[in-house]
C-alpha cells in the first residue's frame, strides 16, 4: 500500500511528500515532512483512518494559515 499526500508548497523534502504511509522496502513505515519513521501494522483499515485523520489535521492547520 502507499498512502500519501504531496504538496511541493508545503515540503520539498522526501519526493515532496508532506504525509503518508506505505509498506515498501519490506517494512511499514510513516512519512512526515521529509522524515521517515516506522510504524506498527495491525491491519490497512487502522493505518487508513490514521493517515486521513491526520491528513484533515495537517489540511486544518493550512486553512488557519491562509486565512
């Protein structure tokens, strides 16, 4: 799987990824502004509800932002 949102405004670090998860290189692992660090896989439905909690988060903070 792979999981990801990319905004070349927010972050040009890590294939300008701002915010994702994927499983490859044999392992599980979260993106977050360039950084990269593992997570726990119980099952793709919980990493799926936590990318897009976190991702409507990230996209609160942006609208904060801009007003």
């Amino acid at each position: 799987y792979s999981l990801a949102y990319i905004n070349q405004k927010l972050c040009t670090l890590g294939n300008v990824r701002v915010h994702g998860y994927d499983n490859s290189h044999s392992h599980h692992h979260r993106y977050y502004m360039g950084k990269e660090e593992p997570v726990e896989f119980n099952n793709y439905e919980e990493i799926a509800e936590r990318f897009e909690k976190e991702w409507r988060e990230i996209h609160e903070k942006i609208k904060k932002h801009d007003s």
